[in-house]
C-alpha cells in the first residue's frame, strides 16, 4: 500500500478507535471514507485492526442521548469519568483490595471499570438525584455486579453499593458509614456553587476517620479555569493538601482529544 493510502486508513483507524462505543459521535464518522479506503485496500490489515480492537473487560451502560435529562446532567458519561477510568485501569494497586466511595457516580461507567479491572474489596456509587440513582442501579445489574450483600461467591468480584448522598445535607455519621479507603469523583467541577459543596463534603469525610484518612483523587475537564481556580482555592481555605497526580500512557476510551483534563490527589 503507498504511504500516503497508509497514512490515510491509519487516520481512519484512529477516529474508529476515539469514537467507538461513542453513540453520539459515531454520526459524524465519515463511514463513505471509510467504506472507500477498504474497498481499494487489497490488505484486510485496516478492517482486521477495527474488528480487533476492543478487548478486555467489557463494559454495558444505559445512558441517556442527551446532555441534560430530567433535570440532571448525572444520566450521560462525561469525559472525565473515562480519562479517570483509563488512570484508575493503569494504577490498579491503588483500588486493591480496598474500599472506594464514588461521589457523582453519574451512569457508572468509571466504577464500572474499577470494580472489572482493580478488584476493589467493596465499592460504593453515590448520587443525589433518584433517575441517575435508578439507572444506576440498572447499569450495576447489566454488567453482572450484585446489589444483594453476600450475594457473590467471586473473590474478584466486589460488594457493591449504590447510595443516595446529598452534599449538601450529608452529615458526618453517614459518611462514617461507609469508611473508604480511597474516594474517588469524576466531571463534578461544573459551576461554583457544586464545587463548594464537594470541598464541604470532603470536610466533612475528614471528621470521620481520625488516623485513617482515606486518598481522594477528583479528576475534571478544565472547561472553565475560574471554576478550577475556585476548587483548588477552596482547598486551600479548607487546609486540604493537593498535587496533581501523574498522567497514565493509554487512551482506552473514547473522548474528546483536544479536552485538557486533570486529576488532583487530596490528602485530608
């Protein structure tokens, strides 16, 4: 094949890769491209690399189509939650054998990936509003995980909760209940007034474990530097400790390539 068809079907190769599983992208695909490149190419290389390239563990969501749904954002994957997946995927140690609170589970994908990859001993996705709560409870069920105590004899296979955990009104003997070793929280960076309440609720899980304080690792899309600005400032105020935690090599799912997005380690 000459070196610029090569070039041309490896472009190609590389939006399949970013956009599959992507609904929502996948109608702007240029599949008449596509469909050209493969059938000049006397190499099925192309067509075998795409039929290939999914592997691992799968992973099944119900998710809604459109960005904001019943009054919520919580019912879509946003591109943080994949960026985390993908770190929480090449730092399997850190979730091992321990238990780890999702704060804004949203549709779950990132827990998902956790609870299918890093073996975490127990795992609790948290939301406040009842549709992403149901749908979650769907999502955890589609992908074979059990809501039931003990209902699993897979070792690999996690406890899983999903709770309802309101920021704004949670108090320190709920969050006591959970007792996480690692809290984790994806894309929940989005207005002023939501990044407030998440460093409030962080206050407040730091009341609860006295010497054992759990690693909190938030990752976010920095849309809007102010809002950034806003968190890490709050941070400060609240004497919560932060670094930024080390980019992983790997690009597993589908976003937004452009995006810069960021995950900050916490030590409360």
């Amino acid at each position: 094949m000459a070196p610029e068809k090569s070039a041309g079907c490896l472009h190609l190769l590389w939006c399949f890769e970013r956009r599959f599983l992507a609904a929502r992208a996948l109608r702007s695909f240029p599949w008449q491209s596509l469909e050209e490149k493969l059938r000049e190419s006397s190499d099925p290389a192309l067509l075998r690399d795409i039929l290939q390239k999914p592997s691992g563990a799968p992973i099944t969501l119900h998710e809604s189509t459109a960005i904001v749904s019943h009054g919520t954002t919580g019912l879509v994957t946003w591109d943080a939650a994949l960026y985390l997946a993908e770190w929480a995927i090449e730092n399997p140690a850190i979730f091992s054998h321990r238990t780890v609170l999702e704060l804004g589970s949203g549709a779950g994908l990132t827990g998902l990936a956790i609870c299918k990859t890093c073996h975490p001993r127990a795992y609790v996705f948290s939301d406040c509003h009842s549709h992403v709560l149901k749908q979650l409870r769907s999502n955890v069920l589609l992908n074979g995980l059990s809501l039931e105590p003990g209902a699993t004899s897979d070792p690999k296979s996690p406890m899983v909760t999903v709770a309802q955990l309101d920021w704004d009104v949670a108090t320190v003997p709920q969050l006591s209940t959970f007792q996480p070793d690692v809290v984790i929280a994806a894309d929940v960076l989005y207005c002023p007034e939501v990044t407030v309440s998440l460093v409030r609720v962080l206050q407040r899980l730091r009341t609860c474990h006295g010497d054992h304080t759990p690693d909190v690792y938030v990752a976010f899309t920095v849309r809007n530097p102010d809002t950034c600005q806003l968190f890490t400032t709050e941070l400060g105020q609240a004497g919560i400790p932060w670094e930024e935690a080390p980019p992983h090599g790997q690009t597993l799912f589908p976003y937004e390539e452009h995006s810069e997005m960021r995950i900050l380690k916490l030590t409360l």
